[in-house]
C-alpha cells in the first residue's frame, strides 16, 4: 500500500514539520516521509513505521536496518499522537452530543407553540433550524434567553406563522446585540472609559 496524502500529512504533522534524522525543519529544508524499516527488509506503511525525513537523510539510508533507538522513539510518538487523537475525537463527541441535547430542547420548545391558539399545526422553520440555534448560544445567550425570545415571537400576534421564524432570530439577534453592548460597557468601566 502507497502511503496516501492524508497520511503524509498527519505524518508531518505528527513530527512538527522536521527530519526525524537530523533535525532539519520545513521550509528550510524539503521532507518526505520515509518508512523506519524499509518495505524491502518487510517495513510497513503503518503510522508507527513512517517518520519525516529530510531528502539528505532519506537518499543516504536507502535499505538499511535502523538502529533501536530509533525505532522506539517512533514508536513512543506514534503511541503519544495516537493517544492524542483519541482524546480529540472524544472532545469532539462531547461536543456534538451538547448540540444535540441543544437542539433537542429547543426543538420541544418550537413544537409546544402550534397554530390556531395551540391546537393547529407546528409553525414552519427552515431546515437549517439547528444551525441558528446553536449560533444563538455559541453567541452567548442562555437557555432562558433563547426561550423568552421564542416566547416573545410566538405571542406577537401580528407575525404571520410563516414569518415568525425570522422574527424569532430578529428577537435573537436584537439580544445577542444587548449582550454584546453590556460586554463592551463592562471593559470600558474596567479600562476607566467611561
């Protein structure tokens, strides 16, 4: 198997952009990715078998065993990058499963509001929904706020059910503006500019 882009990447990545020989960096000196243990002496193109190599290092060892130490030095980053990674992909997780739970609530909160005074249809909204409403949070708006704005839109009896989305993130956006106006008279009152 040919090492792929995306592994020459993380590979790269993985070694900070320097020879794993020398210890020359990019952009001063060209690095590919050289397998530890050749693919001719039954090296792999697994993470663990491939470091950075300057094109100096690389061309001088050509079919060569490596010597042990280096070896397990790849070894012990390859494990630590790994290691890594799965804490990445863990953080990554918690933080799609907090939108969902996000979106989940404020979706039962939509859905309580219905047509013809409780009893008709769910309003309409669009299928990015999900997307406005984490921005609205991410914006700094609390549960409660994104609530009260949703209150506020569904009780104004003048919006039409298919424009009450937009007013919603009106009233949102009208709040996030609120909140950014207090951020900013709190600096200034701590820098003395009042």
């Amino acid at each position: 198997m040919a090492v792929t882009k995306r592994l020459r990447y993380e590979i790269l990545r993985r070694d900070n952009h320097a020879c794993r020989y020398c210890g020359a960096t990019a952009p001063d000196v060209e690095l590919t990715v050289d397998h530890v243990v050749p693919t001719a002496l039954g090296g792999s193109d697994a993470p663990t078998n491939l470091v950075a190599a300057c094109k100096a290092c690389n061309a001088g060892k050509s079919a060569s065993s490596p010597d042990a130490p280096v070896v397990a030095d790849i070894a012990a980053d390859a494990l630590r990058w790994g290691a890594a990674l799965a804490y990445a992909a863990k953080v990554q997780l918690g933080e799609l499963l907090a939108d969902q739970r996000i979106t989940d609530w404020f979706d039962e909160k939509w859905t309580d509001w219905r047509t013809g005074g409780g009893q008709g249809d769910v309003l309409p909204r669009p299928a990015d929904w999900e997307q406005s409403v984490l921005r609205f949070i991410a914006a700094g708006l609390t549960f409660d706020v994104v609530e009260q704005s949703l209150k506020v839109a569904m009780q104004n009896s003048r919006i039409a059910p298919d424009a009450t989305w937009r007013y919603f993130c009106g009233v949102c956006w009208r709040r996030v503006t609120e909140l950014q106006e207090i951020a900013h008279a709190a600096i200034a009152a701590q820098d003395g500019h009042l």
